[in-house]
C-alpha cells in the first residue's frame, strides 16, 4: 500500500499525525506499506532568513497571550502521543522551502521517514531553526547524507523548483490544510485523526486499487 502524506514540518498538527498514523499501522502489522512525503508550506511568504516566534505570533493571534490557549491544547495532545512540545524554545518560524528540499533529497536515498523525524524533533522539542541551510545539513548527516552534498543541494534552485511544483499539485488537488494521507492515491483522510479512523481506509484500499487522488510525481 502506498501513502502519500501532504505535510509541512513546521505543523504540530502534523507531528502528532505522523504518531497516529504509526499506531494505526501497528495495528494492521501485515500490511506492506510505503510512505511518500508531500511537500506543502503553510507559511510559504516568510522570508527565506525566517521571523521571530514573537512577530509570528502577534501577526497570526495578536501575540503570544492569545495564542496560548491553542498550544495548551497541542501540548496536552502531544503529550499523549508521546511527544513533548517546547514551543517555548522556538524563537525563529522558518520558512520550510529548504527543509522540504531535504526531505525529497532523502526520499531519493530511502531515509526520507528518519530526517523527517529529526526535522520534527529539531524544532518542535529543541527550537532549532530548520530553515538554516547548516542546520538542515547536520541533521541530514545524522541520517547518513554527507554535509557537502545537501548543502550545494540546498543553495540550488532546482530542488526548489522540485518543491514548488509538487506543492502546485497539492494545492490544485483542494488540498488547502495538512496533515493530509492519500492512500494509493484513492482514498484520503484529512488531519491528524485517531488511528481507529485509518483502520477502514486501510482494509479497503488493501483489497482496491483507487485511481481517483494523485499527488506525486
């Protein structure tokens, strides 16, 4: 089985997505699934150096007091999936172009899922800014890329452009909030549900094959 996952590593909603879906799997252990990663920038106007948590937070809620009731409730949420948010360790909102860049650069190296967590943990538990191209590079080199390599790859535009395209598809697709799973590109499930909602999409997407979604190349 084949699932796509739309996603942006900046999305909290999405970490806590990639934790249901994984015990959802767990709980179909014989199914033989491959996992793709989607690109999609929630936050595709930020700056390419990046903002502060602090300017972020007063443009999209009126400041960090408003804001507050939300990620009580995302840190409550996280918790129970095991993760443990530190928002108050992010001091800079990136723009994810470049992490995105990474992600398809380990998707061709077969270790897409393992630099996706380590992006996901680098700012959500320790506050590091993923939009830093030596940042991204070092946590690239942790999953086996070597540093050179994803930094000419990273200062490039061709993997931008790679980006760009397959996030056109997403968005031409109507798909306008993450997380989003797309399995065998047939049947969808939008946002970071309980892992019971798969269970169904799960057993009949293993015994059809759906034409209906595409959203990779």
């Amino acid at each position: 089985m084949q699932i796509d996952i739309v996603s942006d590593v900046v999305c909290p909603w999405c970490y806590i997505g990639k934790r249901r879906l994984e015990r959802a799997l767990a709980l179909r252990p014989g199914l033989a699934v491959s996992v793709s990663w989607r690109a999609f920038q929630l936050n595709p106007t930020i700056p390419s150096h990046g903002i502060s948590r602090e300017f972020y937070l007063s443009a999209k809620f009126g400041g960090a007091r408003a804001a507050d009731q939300l990620y009580s409730i995302l840190s409550a949420t996280g918790r129970s999936e095991g993760i443990d948010f530190a928002f108050e360790r992010i001091r800079r909102v990136p723009n994810t172009l470049r992490a995105h860049c990474l992600i398809r650069l380990a998707t061709n190296e077969g270790c897409a899922d393992q630099v996706v967590e380590a992006l996901f943990r680098a700012y959500f538990l320790v506050g590091i800014d993923i939009g830093d191209i030596e940042t991204l590079a070092a946590i690239a080199a942790g999953a086996g890329l070597p540093e050179p390599e994803v930094c000419g790859h990273l200062a490039s535009e061709i993997g931008a452009l790679e980006v760009r395209a397959e996030e056109h598809r997403a968005r031409s697709l109507g798909i306008h909030a993450v997380p989003y799973f797309v399995l065998d590109r047939g049947y969808a499930i939008s946002g970071a549900q309980e892992p019971e909602m798969f269970l169904p999409l799960f057993d009949i997407a293993a015994g059809t094959t759906g034409d209906a979604v595409s959203v990779g190349s």
